[in-house]
C-alpha cells in the first residue's frame, strides 16, 4: 500500500510540472537575412504559466515561443522572471504583429497583443534592436501556418551575436 501511495504521490508531482518541447529552432526572416534561434516551446497551460520564470540568464540565441493554439488577444507579465525579455508577438501566419522591447523583470504590468495573435516569442532584452527584428518580420517555424520560406528578402542565415 505505501508502495502505491509513494508511486501516486510521483505521477502527481510529474503532472503538475510544467512540461516544455524541444528545444527546436526557429528562424525570423528580416530586412537584414535569416536568424536562428534555438527556442523551447510552452504549449500546456502549466508551460504558459511558468514560462521563463527563475532563470538567471539565457544564452544569446536561445528563447521561449508561447503557443497559445487559437487567435486571441494575448497579454504577458514579467512575474518572477528575472531576466529583461523583447516580446514577440506573432499572427497565426508568422508575421510579427508587435514587439515591447527589454520588459522589465520581476514586474506584473501586462504586456498586450497589438491585435489577435498565435503565439509570443520571448527572447533576451535587446535582441530585437540588436538584429534589427521588427513588425512585420516573418518567423518560420511549423508551428505557424505554410507560408513562403523566401519572401524576396535576403535569405542569408545570420549568426545571433552575443549580447554586449
């Protein structure tokens, strides 16, 4: 009996931890080229929720897409993240519809979708400046819906440099 009970008490725990895919990469296509980045992907609630809380640092080229599953107007929050964040928020096609650049950690304002929107790409304060990522840059990735890899922009993958 106690056996079950330690091995129920095991499957709850394991339940309730957030359970993030990958990593897998993703690519933004910008005025500038193509960037990739290695990202985790939050697709359950428990994920969403927890996203890149209590992490101290993040490496340059890495970030977190936040799946949402429909369209629908999205707001974000910095709670217990303890690092700055530029979040991306992405239509169901790819395309950046809005970015709020370096989000203050530790802070409960929320961040909101310019419009409806697929997903939210976290990356590292600074990046979107630094790589020149704007609105209306496209991200491709299976997550969004087919759209050309080639949309007569420059199609050189760039390095993500290190933050300064």
């Amino acid at each position: 009996m106690f056996r079950c009970v330690i091995i129920l008490l095991a499957l709850l725990v394991a339940a309730a931890t957030p359970a993030f895919a990958g990593p897998t990469t993703l690519e933004i296509i910008t005025d500038r080229g193509r960037v990739e980045f290695t990202i985790e992907i939050a697709d359950t609630a428990a994920a969403r929720q927890t996203g890149l809380m209590y992490r101290d640092s993040m490496p340059a080229d890495h970030g977190m897409l936040f799946d949402f599953e429909t369209t629908q107007p999205v707001a974000m929050w910095m709670k217990n993240t303890l690092i700055p964040l530029d979040m991306l928020f992405v239509a169901a096609d790819g395309r950046i519809i809005n970015i709020i650049k370096r989000a203050a950690p530790l802070t409960l304002t929320g961040r909101h979708s310019a419009a409806p929107v697929r997903a939210v790409l976290e990356l590292n304060g600074g990046t979107t400046d630094r790589l020149g990522i704007k609105p209306g840059d496209r991200l491709i990735h299976p997550l969004f819906i087919a759209s050309p890899l080639h949309d007569g922009r420059a199609d050189t993958a760039l390095p993500v440099p290190a933050s300064p």
